[in-house]
C-alpha cells in the first residue's frame, strides 16, 4: 500500500496525480509520517483517496476511532 501510494504521491514521480508539488510534498509527508508510525489505518486512507482523485488531507480522527486504530495495531502486532 505504501510503495502504490508514494508512487501516485511523490512530486518527483512520473505517476504522480498532482499537478501542484505543495500539494504532493504534504501527502508524501504524511504517508511517511503514518508509515513510520506503523499506522496501517492512515497509509489505506490516504491510498484510497489518491486511487479516486479526492484527496482532502487525512481527516483527524476523534478519540474514539484513535483508540480503535491504536488496539487494531496492537491486536495485529
């Protein structure tokens, strides 16, 4: 998932779906700032609205659903 989205997000990729590379820097920076943080949950988010074309930025999660993320990588692990 994080190499398929890197690829349609990094500003110096052939494939990259933005046109401005502002744009592009932020959503590679925070793919790599999730993948580093090992937060699958974010890396599929951001995955997703690249394959549409719909990217908003990763929406902040409530505390619930940061809870529900952090358990589902605990659970994994």
């Amino acid at each position: 998932m994080y190499r398929e989205a890197a690829t349609l997000c990094h500003p110096d990729s052939s494939k990259c779906v933005f046109s401005d590379k502002k744009e592009a820097e932020e959503a590679f920076g925070r793919l790599s700032q999730a993948y580093k943080a090992n937060d699958i949950l974010t890396v599929r988010e951001i995955l997703a609205q690249l394959r549409k074309g719909t990217w908003q930025g990763v929406n902040e999660l409530d505390e619930m659903e940061t809870l529900r993320a952090q358990l589902a990588t605990l659970e994994h692990r």
